[in-house]
C-alpha cells in the first residue's frame, strides 16, 4: 500500500478512537445498576449469545471465533466480550444497537444475517442496552478473529444491502391487543430474543425467512428444525402446554427428547428460562394454526409398509415399543413425533442413519442414546421402516423415497458431528 | 520413574457397582474424585445396542465384554501338592473388564444374605456343636450383621429399581415372596417380573410339592422406573441376552443405567479410562496409602496420589493388587498364617435339565429375562435341619433358564448321541419343550483351610508380575450338599410333567474348564480378629487405614446366593462409614 | 469436558457428559462368501465331510455342509479364534491336569491343519489311498466313532480331542448367526423353531404354551425386510 494511504488510514482511524472514546458509555448513569446487568443477563440467555460467541467446550465465554455453518458457507463469530482492541470495549451504545438490531457495524459494513438481526430488531432498545451492560461485565478476552470466512461471492458484505432491501424488515415487536399478556410475551420471545424463527422458519434459496410459513421447519447444518406450530401432524398438536414447557426446560418430556443443535439451544438458553416465560411461548405456540400443506396422504404402497413394518417388529420395537408409544421419558414416541411425520425426513433419516443422543440436563441426566443403524440397513430398508413408522398408526404423512434416504446419506458422510 | 498428576482428595481402582456407588457417596461429600479404569468406557448405545446385541457367538462363545487372559490371568491347581499352570482361557469364571464392570454383563439376580449367613459359625457351632464341622473349615462371622446391612440392601434396591415380591416385611411373612429371607423395611420398588410358561410351571409344580416359590428377585425392570437418582430405566423385554451380554435398552440395572448418568456431570468426579492400576503406593512406614500406580495404553507408567484409595476392582484383582503392594500378610496354609489370600471360596452350582413331550409343551425358551424363574429357599442357608443329612450350607433352586441362545441351549435327552442324524433329530424335537435351568441348583461354597489364592512361582504377567495362583477344589461338605439338592431340584422338574429328567450333579476335582458363575469371593476378608481377617466390619484395611476395599473379596465365605446384592449393600456401608466417621477422624474406625 | 488428554496419560479423561461420536459402536461384518480364506481345497473338503455326518442332510434341513458350517470354521480359523488371540500364550507348557485345561500354544486354526493332515495320512493307509471325503458314509461314520471312543489314535495328534472340537465348531456354525457364514438362510433356526436376534417379546409373555410365530431373522435382516422381493 502506498505511503500517504496508509497514514491516512492511520489519521482516520485515530481519530475515529478518539471519537468512540470521547462518545463512550460514561455518560449513561445506569450503566451499571445491578438488575439493569441482571435483566440483561437474562435476556442475554434468552438470545443465547453464548452459544454462537462461545467455542464450545474449550472457549472463552463470548470470545468468538466459533465456526457457524451456513448454506453459503462457514462464517466466523466475532468476539464480544469487552476487550476494547479485539472485542467490542470501545463500542458506544449506539453502535452495539445498530449491530443487533439493524445489522450494520460501526464501519458501516453490514452483517451478514448469521447474526439474527432480522428477530433481534423486535426488540425494544432498552432490551438490547440491558445486555449490553450485562456484556460489559463479562471478562474481557483479547482475541483477534477473523470473521469474514465466506467463499466468494458471499465474502462481499456490501451484497448485504441487496438482502436487507429484500429480507430485513426493522422494527420493534408490536402487541396484537386481542391476545392475552401471555400470548403477547411468547409471540416477542420466540420472534425477538428467542429467535426461534432463525432455525425454525423455512427460508428463501438466499436464506431470507418465508414469513408466510412462520416456525413451519427449515434444514440446516444436516438436522431438519421441525414444525413448532399447534399443526397437529407435524408441529406440537399433540403437546400439551406443559409438555412444551418441560421439553424446554429439561429437554425431555413424554413425548420427545432434544438432540442435535436443540440440545445446545437447551442447555445453555431454554432450560434457564423462567416459568413464565416458557408459558408464554407454550400458549404462543400452540395457537399458530393447522397447516394448508399436510399432505392428502395417500396411503403407500403395501409392500413398503409391510417391508418397513418387518424391519420395525426385530430393529425398533425393542425401544419405541411394539405400539410406537415409546417409554415416556426415555424412548420418544413415534406415534406422535412431528419430527417423524415431517414432510422433510432429514432429520428421522439422520438419525436411523447415524445414531443420537439426547440432552443431559441436571433434571433429566439420563440421556439415553440411539444407535446407528446405517451400517445394517441399506436405502430401501430405511426407506420402507421410516415410511411404515410415518404411517402406521394415528397419523398419515406419506412415504420415504429411498433416493431421499441415499442423499442424506452422502450428505450426512462428511460430517463430524 | 512414574510420572505424578494433580493429587485427588480420592482414587478408586475400578469403575464396576461398588466403584460407582462409592464415586456417587464421596462426590455428594464434596470429595474430589477420581477412578480409574482398567478396561475401556462403555455405554448402551455405542457398545450394546439393541440392533447387534443379540449375537451368541460374539458375545457368550467368543465372550467380547470380558478380559482377556493374556492382559491378565491367573494360575489354578486343585491340590497343594500340585503344579499350578495358567488359566489360558477362561473356564470356570470369567473376570469383566471395563466401565461397569460385571454390572455390564451380570444376570441381575438380586438376592439378600440371611441374618444367620452373617453369623454362620456362632450359628452353625450353637445349632450342631462345633464337631458337626469339618476340621479343615474355616468359616467366620462377618463382622457386621443383616440388620446392619439392612437399609443398605434397601438403598441398592430402590438405586437398581429390582422388581420382586417381598416376603418378610418388616417380621410379617408376606404370601408369594420367600418366607426365609430377612425381614425388610419395605417392599421392592418394582413388581416382579412376569414369568414366562416353563417357569411359571415350576413354580406350580413347587406349590404342588409343599414348597413355597416366589419370583426371583431381578435387576430386569418389570415396568418402566425412575431412581433415586432421577435416572429413566425401560421394561424389560424377554429379549433371552441378558448374562455375558450389555443390555441395549436400558431395562438391567447396571452402573451405565443407574449411577453413571447422574456421576459423570458432577464437576467434582473425573475417570480414566484404558489404564491399568499396577500398585497401590504406601509411604515408608507402610501404614499409609499416598496413591495408585497405573500404567496407560502407551505402556508408560504413572502416578495418581489421593488421601483416600478405594480399592474396587473385581475380587480377585482387589487380592492381587495387595499382594503385589504388599499390603498386608500374605496367607500361609501350612502355617496357617497371615490374611491375604485366605478363605477363597466360588458357587457351588449345578442343574436337571427336564424333557417333555413336543406335542404338549411349548416353552418358547428364547422369551426370557437375566433374573427370571420362580425359586425356593426351603433348602438354603440352616433353613432345614441339617442334623441327619451330615453337611452344612445349602442354595437356592429355581427353573432359572434365561434363554434360549441355540448354541448352547440345544439339549438332548441322556443318552441321544452327541452328532449325526440322532443327534439332529434330537436336537429338532426337543428345542422348545425342554428345560435348561443352567444354574438351577445355587448353592453355598464355604471356606477351608486349603483353598486360597498367591502368587505363582513361575507364571508371569505382561508387566513381569507374578501371577496369583487359585488353589481349589471341592470338599466333601459342598458335594454332599450339591447331591441332596440336585436330588430335590429333580424331583420339581420331574413334578413340571417331565418324561425325562437329567440330573448333572457337581463332581469333585474343581474344573477350572467349567462355567460355575463368576462368584468368586474372600482372599482379604473382614471379621473382627486382625489375625483371620485383611478388613475391619467397615471394609477398612486393619494395615493401611486410608485404604478401603469393596467387593466380595470381603466375604469370609460365599452363602447360597448371588452375591451381587451383598456386595452393593457393604458398599454402601462403608461408603456410610467413610462419611459418618472417617472424613471427620481419618484413622482407623476399629480397634481390634 | 470430554478431553483427550494427550499431555497428560494416554487415555481418555472423561468428566461431565456421557461421551458420544456418531455412527459410534462395533458392528460386526458379515462373512462374505467366496473362497476359503484359511483351508486349502483339501482340508475344506474334509471339513465339509465332517460336517455332514455331524448334521447329516435330511428332507427337512439340509446338512453341515450346505448349511455353511465349513464355510464358519474356515473364517472363525483366519481370525483371531484361529490364533487363540487373548489367550495367555507366554510359556512354559506343561502338561496339566483336565481340570487344568489346554495347556498348549497350538491354537485352533494349527490344530485343525495338524489333525486334519494326520486323518488325511492314516485313512489314505487305511483305506487303499482314499481320503476321508473319499469314503461312504458309513466307513466315515465308523471312523468317528472310532475316534470319539479313542480306539482310533491319529500320528501326532490327540484324535478324540480334535474330533470334540469339530463338534462343537460345527454345531457351533450351525446354530450361530448367518452372518458368521454357518446357519445359510437360518436354517439351523427353523430347524428348532428359534426366531434369531430379535428384542422384544412382550406381546407373547403371556401366551403360554403357544407356537412363536414370527420367522427368524439374523442381525443382518430377513427378507421380508426388502420391500422389492417379489
């Protein structure tokens, strides 16, 4: 680079610091009232900035440099404990606003929506200072990363102004006054904070929300986010208030067990919720209407059902239980599992194929686990035992091809977790 | 040179029941512990799922789970007078290696010693005089009675979710459960199992007969369970794998499904596994455990101090490691001297089997569990008068069969040919109405002067160690007992509706090529005399105070049970004991 | 934190989860047909003769030849079982008692070439230069008595004890999971009316006394598994 360049750089820069410096936080009074950084603390649970700014197991709380995989790409988290060089110290309040709920940094590059900017936005600006004075407790850890690890073309923020033009609608939450407090506080943690939308809400092939098909399940890193609607096939109809509130809070509950990236999201936000809270999300949850797109479910060939119920009798029967009805707590029960009767199977054949365990939660640390079956049963078998299972007992979802098993297969091949 | 890691407030050598329970005790004390496993982790899922569990050859011919005699073995001879020469492969027992230990691969029979069985020579000598006995017995109260060990069986129970029907409840001899058992605070946390046909027809058979049967106590979950400790068990379901073989849908107890869950996320619990303890360090003066040696995959050597050293490995193992520590004095049968190695005792086991006619029976043998059948006790322990009969001891009967595996549950009537066309048409007719109870006949294995465990002259491990040679064989005492029980156990068969009843009585010498359980016991036993005894009544080490050592090596002879209940029961107890009275006063909790 | 040490001792330290990798355990691999891996064409010839008049074919089950039991033995010998891997083999040998069990570092797969050399070389003395396969049934069937009951001594090798051994190996192909390469088609299983390695009995608990009816099926599945067969 030349010479005069770079010093101006330099100049810019400098004084760009001492601007942030002479503009910095001393002059909010509350900064740092004791339930402000308590309240923050929470909502900073409920958003989980752990999980993504934290490396898991060996990293430093909220030091970034956490691989989060993307359909375009791996992209690197950034560190935002308070280091003022490497992580996000010598940030005024405006710029940590702007960064969460609009999605531009302070250079003025945008995020890309990995950082979920179109849900935090329905957060109020007090909401999102409240976390901020959390995060400024938390040990500052010097820790350059690089965050931009998109191939190209992803690597180009400036894109980004196209995406948020398309996708990105800011805005805080606006209460529907026809629905109760409690409808009202689920619908804002599980579309704001909670951002549940992120994972669960199926996405344009440039991974903008499809809005008209809120929390209906969306695939990514290799699980399919199943339906959380009240959809009484394939969302939570057959959950019970309380159900969906011990899922949440123990990750387990009659019916089903957390596994995969839900384990996470239970460990380290949900199961830390209050009472109340996951009430709220319970009641907003179960009030998101029946699917218009179940299949019409014409009734599979016979010869896959009876295949697949052969290979269902001697392989799961021994945990799911001749019936299907599993053992509450411990094998889910498939007769009412959303997850099995998904449209998309991705996640019923990443299992057979690969195996799971369930969370560990200090209520529930039984964690009972799945095996592999993918070494004993080829693409048809687990065609035909997935597609008996889907429907053979209350519920009709259609069959499993096994071209969609021999896919996932090959995709699930390299992966490591 | 060893080298040392970060010491721990606690080490303990083996990862099996008792290893768990003590972790679980010692961590809830907010002692920072540490095990440390000879053989690999384990976990249902991943090394015993339901989709390749059910495999015979692998698991019970070419028996995976278990150790392997080239890491470890021993030496046997049945005489004193004889060479000793290694156990290549197992035969007569077979030692487990790996987290869980025998828990991973046990039958889950859950029985209670009887009050008397704690008592036996103040009860035997006051019963028959002291010249009923053979001279060369060395029987010995335990030191601890039943109503000790009382609460503890009871906490095993309800840990291990064992379903039975109570028979003594609380001094009240309760309908269908065994009126000879001890009495207990309450009933079973689960109902019995149900039986399937050949074993609910013994039971009839037995009721028919006088006797009282009642359902094995058993490790399989009738129903699903929740433990104390928040753990999920599911019913079993008569997959017929039970013994030799993990069970793949969490419905054994077992240290995978009971204890390890809950342990593992304690911040105050760690474990090691693939690392074998060589040598429990003592300090100069002998009297002081400083830590374990063990060495890991890489063959190097290293050194975990601890204030406090559990010794939990499996009988024989807890044995070897003292001598090869010497910590305490090693047993001398001619001199009758020292402790360690003394009163090694097994099971005295034999079965009937029963053939009946194909075209009335069909038993379905395959639909069974680890712990099934319905059993009597009416010739346990000193249940009968064993005045006329000249011997003492006694065993449970029952038809125990628990499964139908083909490879080794193909019986033919006396006489069938052991191969061609007669044995094949043999083996067609009589597969699924016949009865194969395996360890039918469980009877008791007292101790004697010349049977008892040290080290071998000649033999070595693969670290240059000697290895410890078994010296056994049967005594008169126990065949003549074997021969009066099989003798009755026939008569129940043959009562079932059998055309043809085997009987295959326990012969003497001791084979070492035969399967007799893996109930082997003693070798450094607890009483109350340091001179007779390696452990005070809290499984203390009378030589080294801040040593413990669980397991049946405690026994001072083996009762006509299976001995896993007792053996959780005593850990408990002394787990109680390290956190009642050691932790406050460390030293020795007995002054002989 | 599961942590694979490795500045620390080689083995795994394992604290506050369960461990878990995907696609985790030990499946066994099923034998593949082809040829022997450890017989040569002579021995399995042999082999496949004793087989057959251990389980002689009849009308309802085919014998221990075309029920694969050769087939087992010759894969159960090129495998650990062969090299009586995990036995303690470390000298000296003596002999024992029979309590005392096999006290030699022959392990099966060269007792099986020892023994069957030996048979080989005293029935072609015996019997005008035919091999053991070579003879009818009954001389075959007379000569294994002969050697069960000891009145038959082989050069160098403890007839009796080897033919106990092929027994077992054979009835042990018979009966174990097809996958082994014994038992083609489960046929040992139907013989006796066993259903293989299934899991879950419980709706048949209660059915006392009646007829299992479900076809067996091996860990690698039965055909009414492929929902293509005809």
């Amino acid at each position: 680079m030349r010479k005069a360049i770079k010093i101006s750089i330099l100049i810019g820069t400098a004084a760009a610091w001492l601007c942030a410096v002479g503009m910095s936080r001393a002059a909010d009074p509350d900064e740092q009232k004791f339930d402000r950084i308590q309240r923050g603390h929470y909502l900073a649970t409920v958003a989980d900035c752990f999980a993504c700014h934290t490396v898991p197991k060996v990293g430093k709380p909220f030091a970034g440099a956490r691989p989060l995989e993307t359909p375009f790409g791996v992209i690197t988290t950034p560190n935002i404990t308070p280091d003022p060089e490497t992580g996000i110290g010598a940030w005024t309040d405006q710029q940590f606003d702007d960064a969460v709920r609009k999605g531009v940094l302070p250079n003025g590059k945008r995020l890309y929506p990995a950082m979920p900017f179109p849900a935090y936005t329905k957060m109020p600006r007090e909401d999102v200072l409240a976390i901020r004075a959390y995060l400024a407790t938390v040990e500052p850890v010097h820790q350059a990363v690089k965050t931009n690890t998109l191939p190209f073309p992803f690597n180009i923020r400036e894109a980004m102004w196209v995406w948020d033009a398309l996708y990105f609608t800011e805005g805080e939450y606006k209460p529907d006054n026809s629905k109760s407090a409690a409808w009202n506080r689920g619908a804002y943690l599980v579309q704001g904070p909670g951002h549940c939308t992120t994972c669960h809400t199926p996405k344009s092939f440039l991974g903008g929300d499809k809005n008209a098909e809120n929390l209906r399940g969306s695939i990514l890193q290799g699980w399919f986010a199943p339906d959380i609607t009240g959809d009484s096939k394939q969302g939570l109809g057959d959950w019970s208030e309380a159900d969906i509130r011990t899922y949440l809070k123990t990750g387990h509950n009659r019916i089903s067990a957390a596994t995969g990236l839900m384990a996470e999201e239970v460990v380290n936000a949900t199961s830390h919720y209050r009472d109340s809270d996951l009430s709220a999300i319970a009641t907003y949850l179960k009030s998101l209407p029946q699917r218009q797109d179940n299949p019409a479910a014409p009734q599979p060939e016979s010869s896959l059902m009876t295949a697949g119920q052969a290979i269902y009798q001697d392989k799961c029967s021994a945990c799911h239980g001749i019936d299907g009805a599993g053992v509450p707590m411990l094998f889910p029960s498939l007769v009412q599992s959303g997850l099995a009767h998904a449209t998309d199977p991705s996640s019923a054949i990443r299992l057979v194929l690969r195996g799971g365990r369930s969370v560990a939660t200090k209520q529930e640390p039984t964690a009972p686990g799945m095996p592999s079956f993918g070494w004993q049963l080829n693409n048809d078998e687990v065609a035909a035992v997935l597609t008996y299972i889907r429907n053979a007992w209350q519920k009709a979802a259609g069959p499993v091809s096994a071209d969609a098993v021999g896919k996932t297969r090959d995709q699930l091949a390299t992966r490591a977790d | 040179m060893p080298r040392k890691l970060p010491k721990k407030d606690v080490v303990i050598v083996g990862l099996g029941w008792t290893g768990s329970i003590m972790a679980n005790e010692l961590t809830d004390e907010g002692l920072d512990v540490i095990a440390i496993e000879r053989g690999p982790w384990r976990d249902t899922p991943t090394e015993f799922p339901p989709n390749y569990a059910q495999d015979e050859l692998r698991y019970r011919i070419r028996h995976e789970l278990f150790l392997r005699p080239e890491q470890t073995t021993f030496t046997f001879r049945n005489k004193m007078n004889q060479t000793a020469l290694p156990i290549r492969e197992w035969g007569s027992f077979m030692p487990p290696n790996g987290v869980g230990g025998g828990g991973v691969h046990w039958n889950s029979e859950t029985w209670r010693f009887q009050p008397s069985d704690f008592v036996l020579k103040t009860h035997l000598i006051e019963r028959y005089g002291a010249s009923f006995l053979p001279e060369d017995m060395t029987i010995q109260d335990w030191g601890v009675t039943y109503d000790d060990l009382e609460p503890h069986y009871d906490a095993f129970e309800y840990l291990c979710g064992t379903s039975g029907m109570a028979g003594n409840l609380r001094g009240k001899i309760q309908d269908g459960g065994n009126p000879f058992e001890g009495p207990r605070s309450r009933p079973y946390p689960n109902p019995p199992q149900k039986q399937p046909f050949s074993h609910a027809l013994f039971g009839k058979a037995a009721r028919d007969l006088g006797y009282k049967p009642f359902p094995q106590p058993s490790g399989n979950m009738s129903q699903a369970y929740t433990n104390p400790l928040g753990l999920h068990l599911g019913p079993c379901t008569y997959c017929g794998f039970c013994e030799w073989f993990g069970c793949g849908n969490y419905s054994k107890a077992s240290p995978q499904t009971t204890v390890l869950p809950h342990l593992i996320r304690k911040s105050n619990f760690s474990l090691r596994d693939n690392s074998e303890v060589t040598h429990i360090n003592v300090d100069r003066s002998g009297k002081r455990a400083t830590g374990v040696t063990f060495v890991d995959t890489g063959g190097d050597e290293w050194e975990q101090p601890a204030d406090l050293v559990i010794l939990a490995a499996y009988t024989v193992f807890n044995v070897q490691l003292l001598l090869h520590s010497k910590i305490g004095t090693p047993y001398d049968p001619v001199a009758n001297k020292g402790v360690i190695g003394r009163n090694f005792t097994h099971q005295t086991i034999s079965s009937v089997n029963g053939f009946f006619d194909n075209k009335k029976f069909n038993f379905n043998p395959f639909i069974s569990s680890g712990s099934i059948g319905m059993c009597i006790d009416e010739f346990n322990g000193d249940n009968f008068d064993h005045g006329p009969h000249g011997f003492v001891g006694g065993g449970y009967m029952g038809q125990v069969q628990t499964g139908g595996r083909p490879i080794q549950t193909t019986p033919v009537p006396p006489g069938t040919p052991k191969w061609g066309a007669a044995w094949k048409s043999a083996a067609r007719d009589n597969y699924l109405s016949s009865v194969k109870p395996g360890s039918g006949v469980h009877g008791s294995f007292y101790s004697y002067r010349d049977v008892y465990l040290d080290l071998d002259p000649t033999y070595t491990d693969r670290f240059g160690r000697p290895l410890m040679r078994m010296t056994i064989d049967f005594h008169d005492n126990e065949l003549k007992q074997n021969a009066f029980l099989t003798d009755k156990f026939a008569e129940i068969i043959q009562a079932m509706g059998a055309h043809t009843v085997e009987k295959q009585y326990r012969k003497g010498p001791y084979d070492a090529t035969e399967y007799q359980t893996t109930h082997l016991n003693g070798g450094a036993i607890m009483g109350t005399d340091p001179t007779t005894s390696a452990l005070n009544r809290y499984l203390q080490s009378w030589d080294v105070p801040n040593l413990f050592v669980t397991g049946a090596t405690a026994f001072p002879q083996n009762a006509g049970y299976n001995p896993t209940g007792t053996v959780a029961a005593l850990a408990f107890w002394a787990a109680a004991a390290i956190r009642s009275q050691y932790l406050k006063n460390p030293g020795p909790l007995v002054h002989a | 934190m599961l942590l694979l040490s490795t500045v620390q001792s080689r083995a795994t330290l394992i604290s506050g989860e369960l461990p878990w990798t995907p696609n985790a355990g030990n499946p066994p691999a099923p034998v593949r047909p082809g040829p022997w891996h450890y017989f040569t064409s002579d021995e399995a010839r042999a082999v496949e003769a004793f087989a057959d008049r251990i389980i002689p074919p009849d009308p309802q089950t085919p014998g221990g030849k075309d029920s694969g039991c050769a087939v087992f033995i010759d894969r159960q010998l090129a495998g650990p079982y062969g090299r009586s891997e995990g036995h303690y083999n470390q000298p000296p040998f003596m002999n024992g008692t029979k309590q005392q069990g096999p006290q030699s570092a022959k392990g099966p797969a060269a007792t099986y070439r020892d023994a069957l050399a030996a048979l080989d070389q005293y029935c072609q003395s015996k019997y005008q230069g035919k091999r053991f396969p070579d003879l009818s049934d009954q001389e075959k069937d007379d000569l294994l008595k002969a050697l069960e009951d000891g009145k038959v001594k082989l050069e160098g090798v403890d007839g009796q004890s080897f033919f106990t051994h092929v027994i077992k190996d054979v009835q042990e192909g018979f009966f174990a999971d097809p996958l082994y390469g014994g038992n083609v088609d489960m046929v040992g299983w139907k013989m006796i009316g066993y259903p293989g390695a299934r899991y879950n009995y419980l709706d048949w608990l209660d059915r006392h006394n009646e007829r299992y009816p479900l076809p067996p099926v091996s860990i690698m599945g039965r055909n009414d598994w492929n929902p293509k067969k005809s």
